[in-house]
C-alpha cells in the first residue's frame, strides 16, 4: 500500500501543478492514504495562505477531481482507481507555528560560554 500511496500522491501532485485554477495558489500534496480495496484515497494537501484562500483551494480540488481521477486511470495500472477526497493537512502551519515560538524564547545571540567575567591570559 506505501508503494501505491506514493504512486497515487506523485500523480496527483504532478496533475494539480499543471490545473490553470487560480483559486489553487500555492498547494503542497503533503500525503495520500489509498483504502485498502482502492475504493477512496484521502489526499492531504497544505495551502499557504488564509482560512479563506484554503477552503478556495480544497474547492477548486474537488471541482478538478474528476480530471485528476482520470489522469490515475490513464497513468497508473490499478485494478480500480480510487475516488479522491482532499483534505487540509495543518502539519505544515502547526510546524511554522512551533518553529516561531521557539524563535521567540530561544536567546539572541551566540551562547556565552565563558562562565562569566575571567582574565584569560
């Protein structure tokens, strides 16, 4: 299943890149879990922007679905191919979020490692 999971997540990826949607903006496929019985695939996508531009983007995903589910038809030989559902995946703002506040309690400078104030001769 991880061998289909990226096949599925690569076409995809690459079908999304070439859509004209300007509601889409800028989009990452960050991960795609296919059923076992290749019936759905939940593909996870993180979309830079607002809460507004995100619901546009996971809009014009599901407008495109049909497109895309064609393209794994036609490029990738699965006994079914699967129904795409996107989600938004949060990971990626949750990890700029960790990342800033660690930045804010990390200190400014280079650590002094001195012990404090000795005459070095």
């Amino acid at each position: 299943m991880r061998r289909v999971n990226r096949s599925v997540r690569a076409v995809v990826a690459q079908g999304i890149g070439e859509l004209k949607d300007p509601r889409i903006g800028i989009l990452t496929v960050t991960g795609v879990s296919v059923s076992p019985d290749l019936h759905d695939a939940r593909v996870y996508v993180s979309v830079f922007g607002n809460p507004r531009r995100q619901r546009a983007a996971l809009d014009a995903l599901d407008s495109a679905r049909g497109v895309l589910q064609l393209r794994l038809a036609r490029e990738l030989s699965l006994k079914r191919t699967p129904r795409l559902a996107f989600e938004y995946d949060p990971t990626v703002e949750h990890g700029v979020r960790m990342t800033k506040l660690i930045d804010e309690l990390a200190p400014e400078g280079p650590a002094d490692d001195t012990g404090g104030d000795r005459d070095v001769e």
